[in-house]
C-alpha cells in the first residue's frame, strides 16, 4: 500500500497553558485536496506551521513525504511548498525577482531557476506582468505569485493558509482552478479556510474546533452522517421565533438565515410537530415549517456543538 504524504498520530502544540493543537489525528493521501475549515483561532495555522517543520510539536508525530518531521525539519522544508496567510513576498521586488529569490531559497541552481520562473510565471497567469514591482499587483496578483512561490521548485506537497481571504469571487475562482491542476499532475494539498463554500470543493474536509478534529470525510459522507435533525422555518418576527425556540426545552441550537430559521435538534425528537405550538403559543406567525438537507455549514455547526461538554442539548 502506497504510504500516506501526510499522516499525524496525536499531534499536539502547547504555548504555556494554552493548548492550540491537541491530540491531532491525521491521515492526507498523495494528490489529495484536504481542507481545514474553521474559525480563527481554531489551530489551522498552528497545524500547518508544524507539519512545514516550523514550529516543533510538544508530543505527538508526524511524517510530512515520508519524513519525520521531528527528527529532520529540514529534509520536510524542501520537499514542500508553503504559502503563508500572511502576505509575505518583497514589495520592492519584481514579480519576477521575487520568485528567483524563492527559488533560490529552496536551493534551485541558476540553470532551473532559468527554466522554471518563466514556467510557473506563465503558470499563474503573471508572464505579462513579469517586470511589475510586487506592491504594484492587485490582492489577487500577489496571492498568485505567492503561491508560485511556493511552487516554483515543484514540491511533493503545498500547504496553504487561507490562499483566497480577502479576494474577490473572480481571483477565488482563479486560484481553485490553479489547485486543481496542481492537484491533478499528482501534488498533494492541505489549505485551509474559513469560507463553508471552498471547503466543498475539497475532497477531504476536516473540521478544526478550539484545536481539535471533530470530524472529516468526504463532503457529501459527512452531510450523509449528519447526526441531528434539522427544519426549516418561515415565522414572523423571526427574531422573536428564535428567542423562544431557543429558550425550548431539547432544542440543540437555532440559526437565523434572513427572514428563516435552522433548528437543530435530537433525532427522533418530532421537531416538526414541536415547533408550530411552541411559536403560536408566543405569537408568532407561522408559514412553513419543514424538514431540510443540512449544508456543510450546518454539519460544522452540528459537530463543534456536539464536541462542547453536554454538547447534545442545552
């Protein structure tokens, strides 16, 4: 069996008392898309720093590329790329400048530098603009050269830290479509994301809560696993509605989509006839209440809950 390009067993990152990555078990095949959904502050970029051999774990191993990332930091760094959240090239730079000082950072002798900055430049689409000076790129520019950055030396595996925040929906699009291709040529990927909608284009999800992995799979397995029930209702005030469906007994939580709400709930715990009474019985105008698919945002939302302490029910 072909070994895994990224595998944790109870990977972990303490700073003083806070604990930001506990007990990570992680399994990523080669030329996989694996996404981190969650928050700020979840442990993402915790995660990414140790596994680019970055930052040392307090207990717990990995192997990055058949590498113990442990016992030689250094061999992990130049088998993979690393584009940081933070935008982190030379202003004062050429785009082109830029990514031969990079190249030559992952040790590129002057003859593959010759051949593979005009390469990756045309690869992201940043040929024409070549000579620019890097402060002089748009936002979604610089997040394509740095991730040429991270790729000019063609490495096993990229990890990215939220690659498209703060882009537009075109550059977005653009640079999925760049991770596709990489992705397709048999690169692995690990990126990570705040945004429920480029999780689902991942093949692999992994949902990161207060440091920990509360789930992954497939999107479509996890939706399928979705362990609540969930409905979906028009009720006028709808802010009204979910005051008192969130004062309600066995109610595991509410969420407000405009003039809609998600409730959650225990399956098997008849929500759909539950409701109505409750929110008449307050006054409130009932239109519709039915039973919904959940999303992926409503699976993140089911399982950070369910991971709190009696996360069941309130």
């Amino acid at each position: 069996m072909m070994p895994l390009a990224i595998e944790t067993n109870g990977l972990t990152r303490r700073f003083s008392r806070l604990v930001a990555v506990r007990d990570l078990c992680l399994s990523v095949r080669h030329g996989e898309i694996y996404g981190f959904l969650g928050p700020n502050g979840a442990g993402k970029t915790t995660t990414i720093r140790m596994l680019c051999g970055l930052l040392a774990p307090s207990q717990g191993a990995a192997r990055v590329a058949g590498v113990d990332v442990a016992l030689d930091p250094e061999a992990v760094k130049r088998r993979v790329g690393y584009m940081p959240q933070r935008f982190s090239l030379y202003g004062d730079l050429t785009a082109a400048e830029n990514l031969d000082f990079f190249a030559g950072i992952y040790r590129l002798t002057r003859a593959e530098r010759r051949e593979r900055v005009p390469e990756t430049l045309r690869r992201v689409g940043l040929w024409e603009r070549r000579d620019a000076l890097t402060d002089h790129l748009s936002g979604g520019l610089k997040q394509r050269l740095a991730l040429a950055c991270a790729m000019v030396h063609a490495p096993a595996i990229l990890f990215l830290d939220e690659p498209t925040a703060g882009a537009d929906p075109p550059s977005r699009q653009r640079m999925w479509d760049l991770l596709y291709d990489a992705a397709g040529e048999g690169q692995t990927i690990l990126v990570t994301t705040h945004y429920v909608e480029e999780a689902e284009r991942c093949q692999t999800v992994g949902f990161m809560h207060q440091g920990s992995l509360v789930g992954q799979g497939s999107p479509e397995a996890c939706k399928a696993a979705f362990a609540e029930e969930l409905l979906e209702v028009d009720a006028d005030p709808v802010m009204r509605a979910a005051s008192v469906l969130r004062d309600a007994e066995g109610m595991a939580g509410v969420s407000v989509y405009g003039r809609l709400l998600r409730v959650f709930g225990r399956r098997g715990a008849g929500l759909a006839d539950r409701v109505p009474p409750l929110l008449l019985a307050a006054g409130v105008a009932v239109r519709a209440v039915r039973p919904v698919a959940p999303t992926l945002e409503d699976v993140f939302m089911s399982m950070t809950r369910l991971a709190e302490p009696g996360g069941q029910e309130r």
